[in-house]
C-alpha cells in the first residue's frame, strides 16, 4: 500500500478521523494500492457546515464570478486529461482511452455550465395589470450532494457539481470508495480555478456517510447514479426527509435489430456497447433482440467480432477491455454464465476463468455470449454489470417492441433498421428514457437531458441539461406595482385580487 486518501472539506485536505478505512485496489493486478477514509457522522456534518457556510457568500455571488471560475477550471480540466485518465485506469480498470473518452464527456457539462448566464435568465411580463409587472427567477436550493458509482468517477460527478455551483449552490460529493482519487484531482483543480473555500467538498464514505446526507437537515437536494435498489432507497429516504432528489437506477438496454438492418454495423455496435469497459456502463447494451431470420447471421457475426478483442490492462495501450472493479464482482458476472445453460440459454461464447499471462491475480473475465435467452433467465432478469451480452429471439416487429417494454427497465435502448416509419414508430412507442436509431448507446449531449423510465429513475428530474438546471434551482414570482405619483390610493378593498 503506497497512499492513503482523505476528505476535501472547506478548500482543504482533512484527514480521516473515524479509524474506518476501505481497500483501493488496482484492478489489473489485484493488489491494495490505497486506503480511503470512511467518514463518520461528525466528518459529515463537518463538510455539510462548511458547504452551508461558503453557501451564504456563493449564493449571492454574481454569475461574471461563476463563470469566469468554472471557464478556468475547464482550461485545468482539460490540461489534466491524462493526469485524470491514469487515477481512473489505476482504480477502475478501464483503458486510457476509454477514461479519456470519459473527462471528454464530463467537459460537455461543464462547457454547459459555462454557459449558465443564459440558462438563468428569467422572465418578465410588463402591464399585466394597471401598472403590475411579474416576473419569474430562479435561485439556487443551498447545500446539495451528489453520490456517484464506481464506474465512471469522473464523468458522472461532473454531471452534477458544474450545474449545481454554476447555479449558485454549494456541494458536497461522496464518491465510490472504490476508485476515489479523480474526485480528489478534481477538487485541487477547482481550487486552483479560484473556488472559494467550502463551494466543493469530497467526502468518502460508506452507508453511515450516505445515510446521514440523506437525513441531514441542512442538505436540500440528493443527486445519486447506481444501482436501482439502492436508488429505490435513496428517493425514499431523502424525500421522508424532506429534500429533492433525482436517483438514476440500473438498466437492462435492449437492442433492436430488424431483418432490413445493415448486420455488420448492427454486430459492430453490439460488441461495441456490451463490452466496452468491460460491460461496466448503465448504458451498455446488455441484450439484443433479433427479429426474423437474422438471429443465427447477427450471432456469429457478434461471435467473430467479440473473439477478437484483446484484454489486458488499462496501462497498455493495444488492450481494448480492462478488468472488472473487484473479484466478487467478478465472480458475480461469472455465475451468471455458469448458470446460464441450465436455464434454457445457449453458451455461445464462456468468457469465464479468463487470466492474463503476468497479471493473473487481476480481475479479469473473457466476453461472454448467450443465445436464445429466455426472458425467465438470471441473465436476462438482472443487470449483469459485466462483459455478458444476451441475444433474445422475436418474429416480428410488434414482438420484439412488447418484451422490451416488459422490462421494469427503462433507461436505454437502441434499433437498427433502414425502415424510417419502423424507427419513428419506435421512438414513440418503447417505453425508455433515451433512444436511439442505428446509435447503440443513445447519451444525450449534455445541453439534453440524461435518464430513464420505469426503475431507471426515481424522483422527477432527469439529470443536466434543463432538468438539471431546474433541479438545481427554485422557482420564484415577483409581482410589483409601482403606482403613479398623482394616483389616488385605491383604498381598502377585501374583495380577490382582479387584473384589470
């Protein structure tokens, strides 16, 4: 073990006091590289009084301050790249340029969020009476916190804190415990941008850290991504308490693939979505469903695409896929294959017991493949999390539709076809948050909103783009009247209101 990671709070680092530490692990090679701190109630209120006390100044600070902070932190932001890129290679597992690819996408917020001086602006109705303006505001909430899975460390913190600090709040992240290090490289950038102490904190922990953010009466808004039960939680606890949430649940994405589809582009994006970051995605296509008689042609063209890709660590760069975050999760992804036969599903490709020469205490698992997968399967009903792509097999069009609108999933989904009226049709009728039309993993661009349906989402707010500017801000209505000069006063009147 060669580092030890601590809190951000109030500009600084502050070390752990609780005596809990969690395990960092490197992927790749198995071994603890780091410890992380587990906050206690006391760490948490620390953080919670010093983001409520920035809140007083930073609220009220003017949008030039804002912004002229956060274009400074996207210039450090995007300096830092790689820098960000190997912390999350190191504790995640994912390729380098896989974690590029994810700092790009995070930028795409907080260009938004550099931008927020047209996001805010209000409205105004002049004359709506006799001398009456009303004009609608938005303002910031006060103290709010993200909590962010292992997955994408980076990128999905940066969904949350550029819009919620742009907007005027003060924000408290608790990261995975996992791979905790880019949320701390992110805190120093902030600060070097100019950041007023206490605007941003990192505080890591486990369900004590969680729970007390949820109940803390100074937190006004929870912003979460994970897994749906743990999602189901989060609104259900944070709402008793009184705050708003948005909580982004787990996925089962299905592709569609109609008989007229261009097959090699529909094989490459599958393989493309099921196991890119070794199927570690919310959004990763996890089951395709075939329509017709292109099921045998589309799996073996899936099959020979899918044996060709090369794993190994995410520090070399000919590899295409890393490993899994940890050895249980690892083992979890595997029952799944081993299970699989047993009910019902073809074992097309086991990517099971897979190791990588020199590296063999690593986390590693092959690409799996199942075919003719039933819909009361294990591997169809759960979301794997993992390299284990499910074909599905349908007659028609209409078909196909109803199973996946019969998941209680609802975040993602894609179809490939070169019918135009079959994809309209599509988009309309699949109950999914986000769609897409021969695009395999349909993530908006951040000035669009990012959620799903069903038990993919709970609260009322998707994530960025508007929503996440309405979700990071009240509304407000001020009505005024300024009476002439030589106006009489009207007098008493007990009567209702009347614009006249």
């Amino acid at each position: 073990m060669t580092k030890t990671v601590h809190h951000w709070i109030g500009g600084k680092t502050v070390e752990g006091t609780s005596g809990n530490w969690g395990p960092v692990t490197d992927p790749a090679t198995g071994a603890v590289t780091t410890q992380v701190a587990l906050a206690s109630v006391d760490e948490v209120d620390a953080a919670v009084a010093a983001a409520k006390d920035a809140f007083a100044t930073w609220g009220t600070s003017s949008l030039a301050q804002r912004t002229t902070i956060l274009f400074k932190f996207r210039a450090l932001l995007d300096a830092n790249r790689d820098a960000i890129a190997e912390l999350i290679v190191a504790e995640h597992g994912k390729v380098h340029s896989d974690a590029l690819g994810e700092v790009a996408r995070g930028l795409e917020i907080v260009d938004l969020a550099c931008g927020i001086t047209t996001q805010l602006k209000g409205e105004l109705s002049t004359q709506v009476s006799n001398r009456v303006d009303v004009a609608s505001i938005r303002q910031p909430v006060g103290v709010v916190a993200g909590i962010t899975p292992f997955n994408f460390p980076a990128m999905v913190p940066m969904w949350m804190f550029p819009i919620a600090i742009a907007t005027g709040n003060t924000f408290i992240l608790k990261p995975s415990e996992k791979d905790p290090s880019p949320s701390l490289k992110i805190a120093e950038l902030l600060a070097e941008a100019g950041l007023p102490d206490g605007v941003f904190n990192v505080l890591h922990g486990d369900k004590v850290a969680v729970d007390r953010l949820l109940e803390h009466p100074d937190v006004s808004a929870i912003s979460f991504v994970g897994s749906t039960p743990i999602a189901r939680y989060i609104h259900t606890t944070a709402s008793a308490n009184g705050k708003r949430v948005q909580a982004l649940g787990g996925a089962k994405n299905h592709m569609l693939v109609l008989p007229d589809a261009d097959l090699d582009a529909a094989a490459d994006a599958a393989v493309s979505a099921a196991y890119g970051s070794a199927g570690e995605r919310c959004m990763a296509i996890s089951a395709v469903v075939a329509v017709g008689s292109v099921g045998d042609e589309l799996v073996q063209k899936i099959r020979e695409r899918a044996e060709k890709i090369k794993i190994g660590p995410g520090t070399d760069p000919t590899s295409e896929m890393g490993p899994l975050i940890t050895a249980v999760h690892r083992d979890k992804v595997a029952s799944y294959v081993h299970g699989a036969a047993a009910e019902g599903c073809e074992v097309v490709l086991d990517g099971t017991g897979y190791t990588v020469e020199g590296h063999e205490n690593g986390h590693w698992i092959g690409l799996s493949l199942l075919d003719h997968v039933p819909t009361s399967a294990k591997a169809y009903q759960d979301e794997i999390f993992g390299p284990v792509l499910c074909v599905l097999r349908a007659e028609t069009y209409e078909e196909g539709l109803a199973l996946i609108n019969a998941s209680p999933f609802g975040n993602g989904t894609a179809i490939f076809t070169r019918d135009g009226g079959a994809a309209r049709r599509f988009q309309l009728e699949v109950e999914a948050g986000m769609v897409g039309v021969n695009v395999p993993i349909p993530v908006p661009v951040g000035y669009h909103s990012f959620g799903g349906w069903k038990d993919s989402l709970f609260g009322d707010h998707h994530i960025y783009g508007n929503d996440g500017v309405h979700f990071y801000t009240r509304g407000k209505v001020v009505t005024t009247r300024w009476p002439d000069p030589s106006e009489a006063p009207a007098g008493v009147d007990l009567g209702f209101p009347r614009n006249h």
